[in-house]
C-alpha cells in the first residue's frame, strides 16, 4: 500500500503514482518520523501556516497511513485552503479508520456541501 504525497489517497502501489491526482506515491519528510511530522503540522496549523501543514501531515501519512488523526487533519487543512475535494476524500479515509464518528461524519457533510455548492 502507498499514500500519496500530495492528496493523501492510499492506493496499491503498481506504478507508483496516485490514481487520484497522478503525484507520486509518498515518502517524503528528510528521515523524519509520522510523529514528529504531525507534531509539526500542528505548530504550523496554529501558527496560521496551513498550506505547509498541510505537507507535513500528507509526510505523515506516507509514513503512517493508520493514523485517523493524520487523515482528519489533513482534511481540515485542505478545507481551509478550499480544497473541498480534497477534503472530502482525506475525511472518508479517517472514516474508513475510524467509522461513526461524528466529529468525521460532520466534516464529510461539510466538505460534501461545499462541493456541492461550488457545482452552481
């Protein structure tokens, strides 16, 4: 199993590129650990720095794609940058890790909204 990089969809990895946006599968984070990478995106998300949050937790996720927490704040990240898209699918994947939570069913209907919205 690979996760993507840049949209954090996790995919079999037969050609080593993301069926979802074509980016290659993931691994980055300079010899950092998911933890660590996590605990960075966070500073940034409270720092305002959401765009390079963003990164980091799709670093995260490479390295650890178990982590709900990894994929719900990517998916808040990406809907901060209006990204509702790819907001929506990091959202299904935390909830593919952690079903019927309704912290993660209220950010898919949410994000779902969104997309519908943009579509007028």
């Amino acid at each position: 199993m690979a996760v993507c990089s840049i949209c954090g969809t996790m995919f079999d990895n037969i050609d080593g590129k993301c069926p979802e946006c074509g980016a290659p599968a993931g691994g980055g984070g300079s010899g950092q650990s998911a933890e660590s990478l996590y605990a960075e995106a966070m500073r940034r998300i409270k720092a305002g720095q959401v765009g390079d949050a963003k990164g980091l937790l799709s670093d995260a996720i490479s390295k650890d794609p178990t982590k709900v927490e990894y994929h719900f704040y990517l998916g808040s990240a990406k809907y901060k940058l209006g990204d509702f898209q790819g907001a929506y699918k990091a959202y299904q994947q935390a909830d593919k890790l952690k079903p019927n939570t309704d912290r993660i069913h209220k950010c898919l209907v949410a994000a779902r909204q969104k997309m519908t919205e943009e579509k007028k």
